[in-house]
C-alpha cells in the first residue's frame, strides 16, 4: 500500500514537472489602480499557434484573473497581449557500460565486454510571454513569462496550458518590497 502510495505522487510530481517563471514590471506603477482588462486581440492574432491552443490560453488567463478581481471589459484599464516560441530540443545520452564476465577465450574466459549505448531523445519546449499594457499611457507595466516542456496530447495540453498560465500570473499583481 505504501508503494501504491509512493508511485501515484511520483507519477504525478513528474507529470506537472516544472515551469520556470520570470517576471518583470513597472516599479512606479500601483496595481491596485487595474481592476479591468481585455485582450489585445491584433497582437494576439499575429501569434503564430493554433487558433485552438490561442482558445486554451486566452480561457486560462480569464480563469487566472477572475480570481484576481479583474473583470474583463469593453473600457479596460489593462490590454494583455500574447507571444510565444517554441524550441526542439535533442538529448544525446552515451552510456559507456562496464562489465565482466566468465567464458571461453584467450584471457581464460575472462574479459569486460562493452556495452556502448547511445540514446537519442527530443522534446519540444515553449515559452508564453504574458504582457500587460497599460491603456492610458500605452505602456508595458508587467511582463511574465514561463517556460517549459510542452505536451503533444490534447488532454495533457489542455491542462499544460493551464499550469503555464497559473504558474505565470502567481506573480500578478506583483509584491512591491
């Protein structure tokens, strides 16, 4: 039971494996003032994924600041705009195995055989920009960005998605110090 226990956190400790998250902003700038936002909807069509995985996004940034007390709106006080890249990345890994055994040969059987194993994995990584702009002064006051492996599955994406944008705006409004 312990090991059932055990495998099922370690199985899902891996599939949410990590996003790593920057964030920058405006220190002049009191947050409290934004209580509206929408989308920056020229920007965010010049971004070259799916309209599908756009879908995904825009929904999980709407989730993430409803429950930030924002409320979207016709006369925003914030325009988010969107940006990603993407990366294929290759991992080489040789394994230079050791070993000996006992047989028939010159050495009276014995030797180290090598096992001389080359492994060739890829994955595809992303990273999302979430930009807030401010709309009367047209400037950029926040910027967080994630970035992290990206699932080719639709049900994994979906809720990869959602952990990218969680993990993101986890620093909006940001803590002045």
């Amino acid at each position: 039971m312990k090991n059932l226990i055990l495998l099922s956190f370690c199985l899902t400790f891996i599939s949410c494996s990590s996003v790593r998250v920057f964030s920058d902003y405006d220190t002049a700038v009191d947050f409290k003032d934004y209580t509206t936002y929408a989308f920056f909807k020229p920007g965010i069509d010049e971004v070259e994924i799916s309209d599908l995985d756009k879908k995904r996004i825009l929904k999980a940034i709407e989730v993430e600041l409803d429950g930030k007390q924002l409320t979207k709106s016709e006369t925003p006080d914030l325009l988010i705009n969107l940006a990603v890249k993407s990366s294929n990345d290759v991992y080489i890994n040789q394994n230079n195995g050791f070993g000996y055994g006992y047989g028939f040969g010159f050495w009276n059987g014995w030797g180290w055989p090598n096992n001389n194993i080359a492994t060739v994995s890829s994955q595809t990584n992303g990273m999302l920009f979430i930009d807030l702009i401010d709309t009367k002064t047209k400037q950029l006051v926040w910027q967080g960005k994630g970035k992290g492996y990206i699932s080719e599955y639709s049900k994994k994406r979906d809720e990869r998605i959602q952990h990218f944008v969680t993990e993101i705006l986890k620093n909006y409004p940001p803590i002045k110090e």
